[in-house]
C-alpha cells in the first residue's frame, strides 16, 4: 500500500465514503444496543467522558453555557446547537445534526438506538468538562432535534 496519493478525490469518492460511514454508525449503534440493552447510556457517557478527558481544553470553573458554545464551534463540521432557559433544567437544540443524514441513508429512525448513543455520549462530555452529573432526554426529532437537558 502506497502513502502517495496520485489521484484526485471525487465526488463519487465522498459519497461512498459517506455511505460507508453511516453503514459503520449504524452497526455499531445497533450492535452496542443489542448487546448492552439498558445500559447503552453508560456505555455512551463513559465514551463522552474519556473523550472529554482528551479535548485540549483548560477552563477554570467553567459553566455549562460556556461548555455547550465552545462545544458547538469545535463540532460545527457536523452540528449546531444551542441552549435555552435558565437553571438546572434546560433545553438543548440542534438545528443541525449530521446524524439526521446518517439516519436518512440507513432508513433509521431519529430518535432511535443511534441518536440515543451520541446523546449520552455529549452527556459524559459535558459532565466531564462542568464536573457535574448531566442526563439528557430527547424531546422532540425532525429538522430541529430538542433535548431537555438536567444537571446537578
């Protein structure tokens, strides 16, 4: 295998790539599903926490407010989002998801196994980067996704 790449990359290349790319999220979302059952929340956050752990990111005390912005603009390749309301009980919007295009390739529905994994596996981001315990719960799926957001 060569390291040199003499060809130019296609759009065709991209697509299948994309294709590729959804096959492998959804069987692994499915697989970890199926294996782990109810505790398929764990399995996300540990992931969120341990990738938090890595992010180069020093804040002091940092607020959910900052977490959530600084977030959104080092995953605005694939996401937007945003929060709303006050306290221990907030919304989180996503006006864009690159997992809706995953889950409109595969024919899956949003909401579903493959949503729920990343959902906790923001969670254990967050949780990580505030130091406090955060749960999300999907709310409503479409072109805008709402979550309710709780932290401790």
């Amino acid at each position: 295998m060569s390291t040199t790449t003499t060809e130019q990359v296609t759009l065709e290349d991209h697509v299948n790539a994309a294709t590729e790319v959804a096959f492998l999220l959804d069987i692994f979302a499915a697989t970890v599903d199926t294996i782990m059952g109810g505790a398929t929340a764990s399995v996300g956050r540990i992931a969120g926490r341990e990738m938090a752990r890595k992010l180069p990111i020093h804040l002091t005390n940092p607020t959910l407010d900052e977490i959530v912005a600084l977030l959104n603009s080092r995953m605005k390749a694939g996401y937007q989002f945003r929060l709303e309301g006050e306290g221990t009980e907030r919304v989180l919007l996503f006006d864009h998801c690159v997992l809706q295009e995953v889950c409109a390739k595969r024919g899956l529905t949003l909401g579903t196994a493959l949503c729920r994994l990343f959902h906790a596996y923001l969670d254990g981001i967050l949780n990580e980067l505030i130091c406090r315990p955060v749960k999300s719960e999907v709310v409503s799926c479409g072109d805008q996704c709402r979550l309710s957001l709780r932290t401790q």
